[in-house]
C-alpha cells in the first residue's frame, strides 16, 4: 500500500495545482447500474463532457488495493469490464490489505474526492434511508459521507425506492445543507419532483459557488466540515412519465413483497425489476439525468474556480 491513502492521476494533480476545475465521478454508477457495454460509453461520455467545457473529470475507484482519483483510459475500461464489489468507506482498508479492486460508491467517492481536494462530485442519485428503516435500520453511508466531507454532490435526488423524506429528515439532523438546483422540490431521480419541498433554492453555478466559499471561510472548530447536496432535477421532456413510474413502482413493492425480500436485498430487486418492466425507460432516465448532473456540476466548478 503506498503511504499516502490514494493515488492521483498526474492530469488531476495538475488540475489540482493550477486551480483548474475538477469534477469527482463515482465508479459505482459504471459498474453496477449501466449494462456492458453502455456502461464503457457512458463512462467515456461523462468523462469528454466534462473535458469539453474545460474541466478536468476525476473518476474515482480503487484498483489493486490503491485508491485512485483519476483514472487513466485503460483504468475506466477496467471498472467497465471487469466484475468489481462496491467499496463504500469501511471497505477501502479491506481492499488495500487483499491489493483487490473496486467502484466506489457516493460515500468512498466522497471521502475520497475530499482527501484530494476535489470540491464538487456528480453523481446520478444520492443514497439514503431505505423503506422500513424503522425496523431494518437500512441507511446508506452517503448520508454520514456528505456529513463529514466538505464536499458538494450534484444529484437528481434519491430514487423513489427510498424512503424521501426520512432521507431529508436525516440529512437535516446530520446538519447537511441541501440546495434545489432551480427548484423548490426534491427531486425523485426518474422523476423532476417529489412531494418534499426544499427550504433554499438556487438559480446559478456563482450561487453554488459563493455558498461554497462560504462553506471554506467558516470558522472551525474541530468538528468535519459537511458538504452539499445540490439537488438538480432531471429536465421535464426527459423524465419518465409520471403514471407509468407510479404503475411500475408500485408493481415492484409487490414483486418484493411477494417474494418475501428483505434487508439490504430489497433495493437491488425493486431496480432490476423496474429496469426491465419500465423495457429500459428507467435505464435511458438514468442516463439522460447524469449528463445533466454532469453538466451542472462542471458549470459549479468551473465557478468555484474563478474565485
């Protein structure tokens, strides 16, 4: 293992040094939620988008027990084609020690973006308090991640799998700032809006930027530093229908009902099964908002960066 905890990539670390701007990309999302070879497309798509408007992408993942911020052509082929566990922040010891590899969730994604500097992530939809938390204590480590890393994650909500608003509740006791990217609802990942209304509205990438200047100005005082959620819905002509997400979702709590599936195995279930009831509209959904986010989380940086 090397002394320092990640490896950067010298187009990163040059970035870094310059004050260029900088976008985190989760490995995850490549991984595990894009089929072969879409995922490898994607991949390369987000990476060319962000390098299109003059910022610098970092994917993030950890490759033979070393964590790396930025990765080389054949580093995103790797986590594209090759089968990977996913590494969330308890993981990453227990992969440097075995030299194995991995896609980073949002919470490693995060840990990891902030070790090196790297103020603003995107990603497709943040993790959070699962349905029937109450019982199963089902809680994604995103929550506690953006709680104790100065990190600002554009994402299009949650999927409404989750539980909404226990997940904003949480985010809320964990002191986490959430901001709508031109909107005053939570967004529901497939959808543009959730029932949850959202206290701060933004309208611009400078307005993303000035909180999080102010965010880096703060004093401190030995407590993390938490980061933001900029909640940035998918466009309206890009969502999925509303009534056919509402039939598919509700045919899919049925599903797992039925077969009797629980704990941590309920998430991946209700999403295999919506990806192929929904004939892959979900999948294209999945697709078209984390271009946006992309997009928008280029923009931030680009602006954070011009200070």
């Amino acid at each position: 293992m090397p002394d320092q905890p990640f490896l950067l990539s010298d187009e990163v670390a040059d970035a870094l040094a310059a004050g260029t701007p900088v976008v985190a990309l989760e490995s995850t999302i490549i991984s595990h939620g894009l089929p072969r070879p879409r995922n490898l497309e994607a991949a390369r798509g987000f990476e060319a988008q962000l390098r299109d408007a003059g910022v610098v992408p970092a994917t993030i993942a950890v490759l033979d027990g070393v964590p790396r911020v930025g990765l080389d052509a054949r580093g995103v082929e790797r986590i594209a084609n090759e089968d990977m566990a996913k590494a969330s922040i308890r993981d990453l010891a227990v992969l440097a020690a075995r030299g194995a590899s991995a896609a980073t969730t949002v919470a490693a994604t995060t840990r990891l973006a902030a070790l090196a500097g790297v103020r603003v992530f995107a990603t497709g939809g943040l993790g959070g308090v699962h349905r029937g938390a109450a019982t199963t204590f089902d809680e994604s480590a995103d929550l506690t991640a953006l709680a104790q890393h100065p990190v600002a994650v554009v994402t299009a909500g949650v999927k409404s799998v989750l539980d909404i608003g226990a997940t904003l509740e949480r985010l809320e006791t964990l002191s986490v700032p959430v901001v709508g990217y031109r909107t005053t609802a939570f967004p529901s990942f497939w959808l543009a809006a959730s029932a949850f209304d959202l206290d701060w509205r933004v309208e611009s990438p400078e307005e993303v930027a000035a909180i999080l200047r102010a965010q880096d100005a703060a004093p401190q005082d030995g407590r993390p530093r938490p980061g933001l959620v900029v909640a940035n819905p998918v466009p309206l002509d890009l969502q999925w229908d509303p009534v056919e997400h509402d039939r598919v979702l509700a045919e899919a709590l049925r599903a797992a009902a039925a077969a009797k599936v629980r704990g941590k195995a309920v998430t991946p279930f209700l999403l295999s099964f919506i990806v192929t009831a929904s004939d892959g509209v979900s999948l294209e959904v999945n697709l078209a908002l984390a271009r946006n986010n992309v997009r928008v989380a280029g923009e931030i940086a680009t602006a954070y960066a011009a200070r």
